[in-house]
C-alpha cells in the first residue's frame, strides 16, 4: 500500500497518534497538506520546540520550548471541525513522565474526535506504554516517478539545456531525499561542468551519505572477470544473470535474484569476487562492516542491523557485501552474549527470504562450518559456492593475470607453467605473494625480477592450506553431496 494511501486510511479511521518515520519533514508536510486539503479538508497546525505553533496567525508562536503545552493547547480548540496536528522531533520527549500521561489521556478523551496528531521523526523511540496507543508508518524516499517530475521541472525552471537522459539521472538519484536531489542540480548548474559529471557527483555524494552511517562502505570497484583466474562456473553463473535486475527481466517475470554465500579458505577470491559481481553488474558496491553492527547499548546491535537493511533498499539496486560473515555469527561462539547475535540474526535471515527490493546480497565466509545452520538452507541465497584452491590451469591463469600487470610487455618470459607446478596447494593470493616478494628482491638488488626469483620466494611461503587441510577435505564433501556448489 502507498504512503499516502497508508496515511488517509489512518486518518479516516480516526487512528488520533500517527508517527511518521522520515528525514524529509518538508516533503511529509507538502504531501500531508495535499492530502488533507484534498480528502479532509482540515486545519493544520504545526509545531516545533524552538518557534512553537507556526502556521496559524492566531497561535503564532505559542507552546514555545514546551512540549507539555503543545500537547494541551489541542485540547483547548474545538472539536466540531476536522484538525491535523504536526509535533517535529517530539519523539525526543515522548520518554518524559508528564508527556506519557498526556498523551494517555488524550487518547481518552479525543478518541471520538476527528483529531490527528502526526509525531514527525527521524528515528523510532516510542515508549513501551505508548505502543498501543501510537500507529507508526514510514514515509518513503521519493521513486523513480517523483524523481523524474522533479528533475523535468528543476530543468525546465532553471533553463537547463543538457541533453540528458532523465530517466537514468532518476535512477542514479534513487534512494537520495529530494533535497539532495535539488542541491545536486544546483551544483551541475554551478560547475557548468559537462553532462556526465553529474553521474560523478551522485556517487560522490552517495559515498559521504554512506560515510556518515559508519558501518557501510562505498567501495569504488574496477575488476573484472578477466581478473578472476578460474572460477569458471561461478564466473557463467554470474553472466546468465547480468541483466537480472533490467526491466526486461521483471517483464519477463523473473523473480529478484536474492544473493550469493561464497565459502572458502582465505585467498581464494572471495572478495574480489565480490567486487566484480558489482562491476560485471554495474550496480553499486556496499561493503557492511559486520563487526560494527554489535554496539554495548541494549537494543543498540538490533537497530543497527535495520538502519542497515534499509539504506541498502534506499540505495538499491545494489549489491551488499558481508565479509567475513561466519566471525559475527557462529554457532559455537554466540551463546554468551545474551541472545543478541541470535536476534540480529533472525532479522537478516528474514530479510534474505523476503527482501523485496534489489539488494543482492554477497556473503563471504572462511569457515562455513561454523556458521548456524539456518543460514545455509536453501531460499536464504541463490546458491552457496565453495572456491577451492586453484588447480594448474587455474595456477596458470593467475599467474599470467598478475604477471601481465607488472610486466604488461614482458610476461611471456616467465616460465608460468613450470611456476605453476610449484604452486600446488598454493591460493590465488600466495601465488600473487610471491611475485610481490620477487620484485622486492630484485628491486633490492636493483635488478628485473626472474624466474628464479619467484622460485625463491615460492620456497618461503608455506600455504595456508596445509593449516586447513580439514576444512577443505570437508567442504569437498560437503560439494560431492551437493550442499554447496564448486565454483571452479
């Protein structure tokens, strides 16, 4: 159901507390005074801590600093007309004692009145003896539609002459407030830089909106497939479902694809991976700090996970990157901490199975054995693949990948096969590692690196994979038996 569809149904059923969730006061009021002067034909009255009671010549400035008084003052007016009531930031005292009284008592004495009073906030703090007395919606960013009518008429206002396709620019800008969107035109326009800049601008913004959040990251990618030695089935997988997210697909009547569980022993390429899903797929790449969802505040590590979930839909189309998921939830380690890991868990496990939105979800793991149960079940994600150690063809590729970007003119004069032999157990990383250590000795010794010099550098490394020789045993069966897919 619609915003404003939610919101008249609300106010015709007489429902007397409305708190709405959003950043965008300005916006809400704009399309809360359409949709009363429209459909109700009310009075509005809208306050404010600082200048109080605003909007009525009558009242100007009235209830001032006093939240209590802006609650009595509805009281004092009369009840044979249809009023709406808008209370800015007054989740802030809704925890006060005198305000929990009040607003219990309006709730009596106004629940026959056609009353609506709209509490306006930027994030939910609704006191447990209130929760049955306040209905709570959230006002959405604007869509693709809004957006566009938006930007035709800044264009058409502001005489811009650039030929731009809008309903990219619209797309681009999903997810971003309208007064974002505004300030953006305004620096295009500023710059008088070219057309395309724009595009460059909203990533840059993105980037800063994103910054602020402190647990998700903007990350510029710039791999590609071709920088992916072997992984040749996850690499099909990935190109059967390049347009997955077009409108093509959806007319077509594909469902959304939910997301990836990528497992394996570090090196392996889960990570860049990762960041090539994102750049094969031009959408952009949200890393989630996993770590930085757990907070010491009660309660704190819950709301962390849904601001979480919903700046990813906001952003979307997007693929969200978890790493190393399996260190936050674990199944032999998450006992002592009072049930919070399994809280946050069971809300990002409800999400994956019912998400909506295009958020393409790409989960990492070093130890999927640890990892509870109920992750791995099917629908959770589109499948789950295990990125083995690299085999000699795949040895090959990667050395010839790294080679080629040292000694893009040269390469050839690397013995890779040979190289490539020597490397055995040896993960895609290592076998970059070693060339790193080459040219360092040979820089040392201000010379061109060899074949020798790699050769050394192979004989000093010991692969990870003699330490986790278990679980790579048990991941291959766990691929025989078809729990997880082989992604080379």
């Amino acid at each position: 159901m619609r915003f404003e569809q939610q919101l008249k149904l609300l106010i015709s059923s007489r429902h007397l507390f409305i708190y709405i969730l959003t950043n965008e006061e300005e916006r809400l009021e704009h399309v809360i005074s359409r949709l009363v002067c429209q459909e109700f034909d009310s009075n509005i009255y809208s306050w404010d801590f600082i200048d109080g009671y605003t909007n009525n010549p009558n009242y100007l400035g009235y209830a001032q600093r006093n939240p209590l008084a802006a609650l009595e003052f509805i009281e004092t007016l009369d009840f044979s007309s249809t009023k709406v009531f808008i209370l800015k930031d007054f989740h802030l005292f809704m925890n006060d004692i005198s305000i929990i009284r009040k607003i219990k008592n309006l709730s009596t004495k106004l629940k026959n009145i056609n009353f609506n009073i709209i509490i306006v906030s930027s994030e939910i703090n609704i006191p447990i003896l209130l929760k049955d007395r306040i209905s709570l919606i959230e006002f959405p960013k604007p869509n693709i539609g809004e957006i566009n009518s938006e930007l035709k008429r800044l264009f058409s206002v502001l005489n811009i002459k650039y030929k731009l396709d809008l309903d990219n620019l619209a797309f681009a800008c999903r997810g971003m407030s309208m007064d974002f969107i505004r300030k953006l035109i305004a620096k295009l326009v500023f710059t008088q830089q070219s057309p395309s800049y724009i595009f460059h601008l909203i990533t840059e913004e993105k980037k800063q909106f994103i910054k602020q959040t402190d647990i998700l990251h903007f990350c510029s990618v710039s791999n590609t497939l071709q920088d992916i030695g072997g992984l040749f089935c996850l690499k099909q997988w990935l190109q059967k479902r390049s347009n997955a997210f077009s409108k093509q697909a959806q007319s077509y009547g594909l469902p959304i694809p939910k997301g990836l569980l990528l497992v394996g022993i570090q090196g392996t390429g889960k990570s860049l991976s990762a960041k090539v899903i994102a750049q094969h797929w031009k959408l952009p790449l949200l890393r989630l700090d996993v770590g930085k969802i757990f907070g010491g505040v009660v309660g704190e590590s819950e709301k962390n996970i849904r601001k979480v979930i919903k700046l990813s839909e906001d952003l979307s189309p997007c693929v969200l990157w978890i790493d190393e998921i399996d260190k936050a939830f674990n199944r032999f380690t998450n006992n002592s901490d009072s049930g919070t890991s399994n809280r946050v868990l069971s809300t990002l496990l409800t999400w994956l199975s019912e998400k909506t939105k295009q958020v393409f979800v790409v989960a990492t793991a070093n130890d999927v054995l640890s990892l509870p149960s109920e992750m791995l079940r099917k629908g959770r994600f589109d499948e789950i693949f295990f990125l083995n150690l690299p085999n000699l063809q795949e040895r090959e590729m990667i050395f010839q990948i790294h080679l080629m970007k040292v000694r893009p003119l040269t390469w050839k004069q690397y013995n890779i096969n040979h190289l490539s032999k020597l490397t055995n157990s040896f993960s895609g990383s290592e076998i970059q590692q070693s060339i790193i250590e080459a040219m360092n000795n040979a820089f040392y010794e201000k010379r061109d690196f060899n074949n020798n010099d790699i050769i050394n550098a192979i004989s000093d490394i010991i692969p990870l994979a003699f330490t986790d020789h278990a679980k790579i045993e048990s991941m291959q069966e766990w691929a025989k038996l078809g729990k997880v897919r082989l992604a080379s």
